[in-house]
C-alpha cells in the first residue's frame, strides 16, 4: 500500500519555487498546521490577513516616522557598497604586490642579516653584562693583587683564567683576558725574583719560592740556581754598601767578615730548608742542588781568602790582626756546623802578614842602631855608646852569658848601660811582643832567621866599628885604647847577654819552646859570633887593665 504524500509534498508539487517550502521555517508551519484541529485551521486564513494587516499598518507608520533612519541607512550602505567595491580593488592591488613585497623582505632580511646577528650579539653581551666585567676585570685584579703582595690570590684567579680558557678555547675574549693574565703572573714572577734579591727572612724567602713554584716557571734546579743568584746579588749589594771603609782596612774587613758570617751562613740554611729537603728522596737531584750550594760557598769563601790576601798584609797592628783572626776563627768554627770549616784557608794570609810585620819591625831595629852608629862614627864610643856610671869599671870581668832559667821577660840589667844596645833591644822586645799577640808555630823558623839576621846585622856593625877603633888607636895611643875598650865591653854584652836573651825571648817567650844551654846558633849569626869571640880573645888576654883605669880616671 503506497503512503499518502505530506501536505509540504502537495504544495511542492503546485508551487513554482519548491525550495521556499523547504526552510526550516515553512517547514516548522505546515508541522504547525497539520497539528491544528479542523476550527482553528478554517479560521488560521482570516488570522494571517489580520497578522498581515497588522504588520503593514505598523510597517507604514514606521516608514512614516522613521524614514530619515531609512534614508541615512540606505546612504550608508551606497557608500559601503563603494567602499567595499573599492577595498575590493585595493585588496587586489595588494594582492598583486605581494610576490614583490615578499622578495623584496627577502633582500632586506638577506642585507641586514649581519646587523641582527650583531644586535644578537649585543643582546647576549647586554644580558651577560655582569659575568663579563667579572672576566674582564680578572687581569686588573690580579696586578692588584701582584702589586699589593696577594700572591695566593693572583694564582687562584690566574687558575680561574686557565680554567675559562679550556672551556672556551676560541672565544676571542677569553683569549685576550687569558694573554692579560699571564702577563700579569710575569709581572708577579718578576717581583718574587725581586724579592728574592732583598733583605728577606726564611718565612718571606719561602713562600716566594713556593710560589715560584706552583707558577711553573722553573724546574727546581733552576729555582735552585735563580735562588742562589738572587741571594748573591742581593750579598754582593751589602759588600759595596762598605766599600767606603776600605780606606781603614781593619774596619772593612771586620764589617766584611760581619756580613760574611750572618749572610753566607743563612743562605746555607735558608737553601737547605728550601729546596735541599725537599728533595732528600731524590738522590741524583739532591746531589745536583747540593753541588749548587757548593759552588756558592767555595766561591764566597774563595772571595773571602782573596780579599784576606789583598788586605791583612795592609794591617800593621797586631792587636788588630789578633782580633780579626779571632773574629774568623768564631766565624769558621759556626760554619762547620753545616759542614763549611774553612779555618785551613785562614793560616796562610795572616802567616804572611805576621811575617813580614815582624821582618820590618826586626829590619828597622837593626837598620836605627846602625843609623846611630853611622851618625856618631866622629864621636868617641865613650860619650855616646857607654854611661858614665859604667865607664870607669870596664877593667873589671866582663859579664857572664844569662842563666837559662832568668825569667824570659826581663832583659839583663848590664846592656841598659850601653844605650846604643839598649835601644835595640828595646825594639826587639817590642817586635816580639807584637809577635805573642799572634805567633803561629809554623812560622818559628823563619821568624828565627830573620831575628838571627837582625843581630848578625847589629854585631857585624859593632865588631867593624871595634876594628876601626883599633885601627885608631895605634895612632892615637892609649886614649883609643879607652874608646876600643867600649866597644869591646859592648860587644861583650852584645855576645854574652844580648844575643842569647833576645833567642831565648823569641823561643821561650813567644813560643814556649824550652831553651836548652849551650844552644847553637846557625848560619850568619853564627859567623858574627866566632868573628867576635876571635876579636875579644886576645884583647881580653892582653889588656892592660890598670893602664887603662889610669888612663879613664
């Protein structure tokens, strides 16, 4: 059975436009009609026209009152007609230039791509403006603190720079800074060699060389070496400081020693804590820094023996000489606690000027006595070369050699009667006495045979003058014979007293040696006193002797 067609179906079918009946809003009437009964759908006809003429009435008198809002509206949509036409037409032309204005953003993208990259640039240095003046600030930091002494510091901060470097191996800031601060630990580098030449203490001497150490710069044999050189310099610069006292050698060279002493002696200590114990485990190195050390010391000891060569022979004071011997010799002996005993060196410089002090001292004795002799050859030996106390008992026995055992420092009393000898022996004694002060043993027999050659001088200078007398007096007669007598009297003492106390003086009293009697003289002096024994002899056995105290009453 076919279904009977839908009142939109037959209206669709009569009606010239079917799409009108197919809104939703015809479609939600004809549902509505369908649904009303058969009264109210005869009467649905007159309802709509009344609705219509409603809808008009109100409709005209809203034209009515209303129609300049209609005009306005309707001038309003000509012109966004026009505007839209118009918009349209220019929606078109900007459609068109796209394709242009796009290349054309592509070539100013292209041009200014390194200013963006630049502005980036800036940007990121901007944003990281902070982090960047710390890194840039790290050079300055660490001259201050190079500068003001903060040496841990500038190396913490030069290790911050080593550490940014191996991050950042190619970031040209980085690479400046890290220039920046190796030229600034330099700088520091330089000023620890500096300190190294001044007055430092050990603490101070350490910790600059530890630094030096933990920079790197130098293996430790040429920290051993710049350690050395610097305490050198720094020595050498105390040694010119005194140079001005150079003019009174014994002042010099006791400042010289002064400075010596504490200077050498505490680079030796100061080197030993160091870097010698340091590498105590290290044999081949140690042994390496000790041959350092030890070239050091002998060349400041060498120095030392030089200038003690140059300048001791120059000090004439045996107080003096004494002193500075003894100021070395304290000095040697503090040195041989570290193993430097140089007290070996020490003899030769003060043997030699002891020597020649005691050559001029003995030289110039006998060189005055035969002055004297030679200046009063026209005078008679009785006036000058005799007291008249003694004058008129030289007929008596001429005076016995001095008992061994007299004491060593007293000369006879007979040869303070002939002032010629006693004046000699005066300077003799005062030769040997400077002698005491500083005697070593090594020198006894030189410093004998100058001593025997100073009385052979005085007894060949007496014994001539006897002999000329002599010669005299067989012309002049018995006078002569007073004047030979004299002299034979003072040649007496000469051979009998004073030879043998200014021996004995010289190896008992400045040496300690014991003299044993009947001692025998040697070379010259021995000569000189056969000669004089041959003289007096025979005019001891043939001297008249009242003729000739007769002939001096």
């Amino acid at each position: 059975m076919n279904s009977l067609p839908t009142l939109a179906d037959l209206l669709s079918s009569q009606s010239q436009d079917p799409k009108y009946l197919s809104s939703p809003q015809t479609s939600s009437y004809l549902t509505y009609l369908t649904s009303l009964p058969l009264p109210s759908l005869l009467t649905e006809p007159q309802t709509l026209n009344d609705e219509i003429s409603t809808l008009t009435s109100q409709l005209t008198n809203l034209c009515t009152s209303e129609y300049s809002t209609f005009l306005s509206l309707h001038l309003t949509a000509t012109t966004l007609s026009d505007s839209l036409s118009s918009f349209s037409s220019s929606l078109d032309s900007l459609l068109e230039s796209i394709p242009t204005l796009e290349s054309e953003t592509q070539v100013f993208a292209s041009s200014t791509q390194t200013i963006q990259s630049q502005r980036r640039k800036a940007t990121l240095v901007l944003e990281q403006h902070d982090k960047l003046l710390d890194i840039l600030q790290i050079p300055q930091l660490i001259d201050t603190c190079v500068r003001n002494g903060y040496y841990s510091e500038a190396m913490d901060l030069s290790a911050h720079t080593s550490t940014l470097l191996a991050q950042f191996p190619t970031v040209p800031v980085i690479i400046d800074v890290a220039a920046e601060a190796e030229r600034a630990i330099r700088l520091m580098s330089s000023q620890l060699l500096v300190l190294l030449r001044e007055p430092a203490k050990l603490p101070a001497l350490f910790k600059a060389v530890n630094f030096l150490r933990r920079m790197g710069t130098f293996g430790e044999e040429e920290l051993a070496l710049a350690f050395l050189t610097s305490r050198a310099m720094y020595l050498e610069g105390v040694f010119s400081s005194i140079d001005s006292q150079r003019t009174d050698p014994t002042r010099y060279l006791r400042r010289y020693v002064d400075i010596f002493r504490e200077g050498v002696y505490d680079v030796v200590t100061q080197y030993t804590s160091i870097l010698l114990d340091r590498v105590s485990q290290n044999a081949e190195l140690h042994a390496t820094l000790l041959d350092f050390l030890q070239t050091y010391t002998h060349t400041h000891i060498s120095k030392l023996v030089a200038l003690l060569n140059s300048t001791v022979p120059l000090i004439e004071d045996p107080t003096s000489l004494t002193s500075l011997l003894t100021q070395l010799t304290y000095c040697a002996t503090s040195f041989s606690r570290i193993g430097l005993d140089f007290q070996s060196v020490l003899h030769q410089p003060f043997a030699d000027a002891v020597l020649t002090t005691a050559a001029k001292s003995l030289s110039k004795a006998s060189d005055d006595f035969l002055s004297q002799t030679d200046k009063n050859v026209q005078h008679p030996p009785s006036i000058w070369f005799i007291t008249p106390s003694l004058l008129g008992s030289l007929s008596q026995q001429l005076p016995p050699e001095i008992d061994i055992d007299a004491p060593v420092h007293i000369a006879p009393a007979i040869i303070s009667q002939y002032p010629p000898l006693a004046s000699y022996t005066n300077a003799v004694i005062a030769a040997l006495n400077s002698l005491r002060l500083l005697a070593p043993i090594s020198l006894f027999p030189e410093v004998n045979k100058m001593l025997e050659a100073s009385l052979s001088a005085v007894g060949r200078g007496l014994l001539a003058r006897a002999k000329a007398i002599k010669a005299e007096g067989k012309d002049h007669g018995e006078a002569n014979g007073v004047e030979s007598l004299v002299l034979d009297a003072a040649g007496s003492v000469y051979l009998k007293c004073l030879v043998p106390f200014a021996l004995r003086a010289l190896k008992e009293g400045v040496y300690g040696m014991r003299t044993s009697k009947g001692n025998v003289e040697s070379g010259e002096l021995a000569a000189v006193k056969k000669d004089w024994d041959d003289w007096l002899s025979p005019n001891i056995d043939t001297s008249d002797e009242t003729g000739a105290t007769d002939a001096v009453e």
